[in-house]
C-alpha cells in the first residue's frame, strides 16, 4: 500500500492492526490474571514474612549454638592465657550474634506451641550457658581437671537438652513451613491453568494475524537480520534479495547493501592499520632495547673503566718518572698491578661482550658441553677476582680436589664469575665470601657463594632472575640486571637449579645444584645443541701468575 506521497505505508498499518490487538488482549488477561492471583499473593507473603524468617532464624541458631559448643572446646584445648582469652572474646561474640538470632526469631508471629518450645530453648540454654561460665572461671584459675570433666558431664548434658529443644522448635517450624508451601502450591497451580485457559482462548484469535504477519513481515526481516549478524561477524559474502521491495524492509535491505560495502573497505582499513601497528610495536620495542642496553653500557663502562684506566695510568706515570731511581721489587709490583688492571678490564670487556651474545641469541646456541672439573674451574674465577680486586677476601672450601662433570666451560665460568664479582661490588665495606663446593650422593654438585653485604630485599626475590630487573637497595652501584638472569640461564641449561637466602642488611648466600654428567652425556648433549661459534666454545680463561 503506498499513500498519495508516494511513501511506503504497509507495513506501519500492518503492525498498528496487531499491537492493538495484542494490547487488547494484554489488558484482559492482565485483569484476569490479577483477579486470581490475588490469593496467591496472600499465601506468599505468609511464606515470606513468616516461615522463610523462622527457618532462617532457626538454622542461624543452630549454626552458632554448634559454633558456640567447639569453641567452648578449644577454650579447654588452649595452649596459654592468649589463646585462651581468644577463645573466650570469640564465645562473647557468638553470644551477641545468638542474641541477635534471637531477637529475629521473637519478632515473627508464632502459635502457641511454637512460643513454648522457644521458651524451653532459652530457658535451657541460659542453665548450659551458666556452666559454661564456671567452667571458664575454673579454667581461668588453672583447674582445668575440674573444667574439663564440667565439659564432659554436665556441660554436655546442659547444651543436648538445648539443643534437642531447638530441633523440636526446627522440627515444628518446618513441618508448618511445608503445610503453608503446599497450599501456596494449590493456589498456584489453580491460578496457573486458569491463566493458560484463558492464555489459549487469546491466541486462538491472534493465530490468523500472526500467520499473515510472519509470512509478510516477520520471515524477510528474520532473513535480513541472520544476513547482518553474518555482516557483523565479518562475512561480506552474502546477498540481499529483499531490495527489490517497495516498503521498509526494502529501504532495511539497500541500507544493509550499502553497510556491507562500507564493511568491506573497512576490514581492508583495519587489516591494514593492524599490519602498520604490529610493524610499529616492534620496531618501538627493538628501539626501546637497544636504547636500554646502550644506556647500560655506557654507565658500566664509563665506571667500571675509570679505576683500571686511572691504575694503569698512575703506575705508567710513576715507571717513567722513576725508571732510573727504583729497584726491580717495585717495578715487579707496579708491574703486576697495571697487568691485574688490565686483566679486569679485559674481564668486563669478555663478560660484555659474551653477554650481549647470550641474551641476544640464547645460550642454547652456545651451550658446548664437555668434560670439566668444577673444582679447577672454581678456583680459575676466584684466582681471576682475587688479581682484579686485590683486597677480596675469597674464602674457597671444597670437599674434594676434583669434581669431574660434563658441561659447558664457558658458560660455568661466566655463571661463576657472576655471583662472585656481585658478592665482591655488593660488599662494600669488605668481608669474607665463601666459595664452598662438594658433590652429594655422587650424583650432584653443590656449589655455594655467601657474602656478608648489603643483602637482597625480601620484594626483590621473586623477581631476582628477570633480565633488567635490579634490587631496590642497589642505587648507585653500577650494573646492567642481565648477570643473575644469565646465570640462571646457564644452570638451566645444564639441567640444574639455583636457590637464595637472603636478608636484606645480613649478606646473601647463591646455591647452585647441577647433577653429575660423566664422558657418555656427551654425545647426548651436544646435537641438540646447535653449532657453538668458536668465541663460546672457547676454554674458561686460566688465571696466569704474574
């Protein structure tokens, strides 16, 4: 049907002709419906102000009586005073909470038979509640024999006979609350066929304008709403028929036309944006990387640097300055202390440089496992301290002059080096580190490194071996973050594990546990490893004595 303007009017008559009807029908059975719902609603608000409170009422009471007896059980149990006045503020605060129970129970009307077992319940449970006030007096005195036996005697006897009262009263208010539920249940079930008679004969005369409405209305907008949903979800390969018609579904059907186009260019937009952003996060994040591990750099060396370049600068200066006037003594001591700075240097250049390699490419591409003696190489990174900072005090006790192992050289002895060099920057005032090492059972080395400096902070732990993470309470000392996370690294590799104790202010202790390997682990090891370049396979540096 369309209006003299030439605008679309069907459907808007159409669906004006059924909402009136439905209206009608809705104010008819919303009458009726009333009408026998009434009693009903009589019936549930007896339910619901007086038997859904009563047996909640009750069943908080018995609840807190049964708390009430074990507490009263553990006030006897009790260890010492503390425990005991804890036992004893906890009777005191299910008294208030009973009290409160009962005050919710009192306050809903109740038969007569009802109001009398209340009033035995209460008159019981204030007698069992006078024992168990003199059974804490004798407890508090110290008699517990006496309190104990009151317990098991007439404390007892006192609390079953409340408590049997309360389950008659439950017994009662139960059996009351399923009378009252099965008459609401009768009402309910008259008023409910009578509204579905009356439901039947309503649609009985909607049926023929339903039909006529779902086969004109309700069936195209059903098919053109499944082509949007299948739209929202992104699937643009679909047709829409129902442009061709000359109503609102018609102008629904273009504008569906017109929204699945703009979807379309959409989706290559997002697809787009989406590959633009994923290539920006990641160029960020790589910037972000190397502006981190160059800002480290920088600090490390611009620190760690200065002192053996100052060393060997003042020692060269002197050489030139005295070389006629000083004894070969000297000279051999200024001569090992500019080749001891060097030597550092040429350490935290190696440990640079190796790990920059490490945490770029992963041990596993440079994890060369072998023969070794933990033993040996232990005592190569504590001699190699010892020259790079002459006054360490290096402690090294081990229980047997060879540990033999299979494992990576390399790799050990940077882990090594690691904890060692920060038990020695993290002592600031000096003191002993231990180095201890034994093999347990035969199948395990335990290697340990204990220092007395400024310790860990316990927040610290749990992120101890993140790359980049630094303790909270090492301000201005120079470090990067990445020496405990290669460490960890490197005793994974080797099947190992490492534990740390640590209080902040006593001093940290690095244990490290990696299983005994012998010649045969070799060959299992080594191809699944990869092909180690030559600079990670080299041998851990020996320590030469000048």
């Amino acid at each position: 049907m369309v209006d003299p303007m030439g605008q679309p009017q069907s459907i808007r008559f159409h669906l004006a002709a059924v909402f009136l009807v439905f209206f009608l029908l809705v104010v008819v059975l919303g009458s009726f419906s009333i009408w026998r719902l009434s009693n009903f609603n009589l019936l549930s608000a007896d339910v619901a102000e007086v038997w859904l409170p009563t047996t909640r009422a009750l069943g908080d009471l018995n609840n807190y009586t049964s708390d009430f007896r074990a507490i009263e059980g553990s006030n006897l149990l009790a260890a010492d005073p503390t425990e005991a006045a804890a036992t004893e503020k906890e009777m005191a605060d299910l008294d208030r909470t009973i009290a409160a129970s009962e005050r919710e129970f009192e306050v809903i009307r109740h038969d007569a038979a009802e109001s009398n077992l209340y009033e035995q319940f209460k008159t019981r449970w204030n007698d069992y509640r006078a024992i168990v006030n003199q059974m804490l007096e004798l407890s508090r005195t110290g008699r517990k024999a006496q309190a104990v036996a009151i317990y098991g005697s007439s404390s007892r006897t006192a609390y079953n006979a409340a408590s049997d009262t309360l389950g008659q009263l439950t017994d009662q208010a139960v059996a009351s609350a399923q009378a009252a539920s099965d008459r609401l249940a009768v009402a309910y079930r008259q008023a409910f066929w009578l509204i579905v008679l009356a439901m039947a004969i309503g649609g009985v005369m909607v049926v023929a304008a339903l039909v006529h409405v779902s086969r004109s209305i309700s069936a195209p907008l059903l098919h053109l709403a499944t082509r949007m949903r299948r739209l929202a979800a992104n699937d643009t390969a679909i047709d829409i028929p129902e442009t061709e018609r000359l109503d609102e579904i018609g102008e629904m059907a273009q504008a569906t036309v017109v929204f699945r186009n703009n979807a379309i260019e959409l989706m290559e937009s997002q697809r787009m944006l989406a590959r633009q952003a994923t290539l920006l996060e990641e160029q960020l994040a790589q910037e972000q990387r190397l502006a981190i591990l160059q800002r480290n750099f920088v600090s490390m060396a611009s620190h760690e640097f200065r002192t053996p370049m100052t060393i060997i600068d003042g020692h060269a200066r002197r050489l030139a300055k005295m070389k006629d006037s000083m004894v070969a003594s000297e000279i051999g001591e200024r001569t090992f202390k500019i080749r001891s700075a060097v030597l550092r240097m040429t350490h935290l250049i190696d440990n640079l440089l190796n790990s920059s390699r490490l945490v770029d490419g992963g041990v596993g591409q440079y994890f060369d496992p072998a023969e070794i003696d933990v033993a040996t190489l232990l005592q190569e990174v504590c001699q190699l301290h010892r020259e790079m900072v002459p006054g360490s005090q290096i402690v090294e006790r081990f229980s047997s002059a060879t540990m033999p192992t299979v494992g990576d050289a390399k790799l050990l002895f940077q882990a090594f080096s690691n904890l060692l060099s920060n038990a020695i920057k993290y002592s600031p005032d000096g003191g002993v580190i231990d180095v201890d090492a034994e093999i347990v059972l035969s199948d395990e080395v335990v290697v340990a490194i204990a220092d007395r400096g400024i310790g860990i902070p316990k927040s610290d732990l749990g992120r101890l071996f993140e790359r980049y993470h630094r303790g909270s309470n090492v301000s201005g000392i120079v470090g990067t973050g990445v020496g405990l996370y290669l460490v960890k690294m490197a005793v994974d590799m080797h099947g190992g594990r490492i534990e740390v104790d640590s209080t902040e202010g006593n001093g940290s202790r690095f244990t490290i546990h990696l299983p005994v390997k012998h010649a045969a682990a070799v060959k299992e090891l080594s191809p699944n490893m990869g092909s180690p370049d030559a600079d990670a396979t080299a041998e851990a540096p020996s320590i030469a004595t000048p």
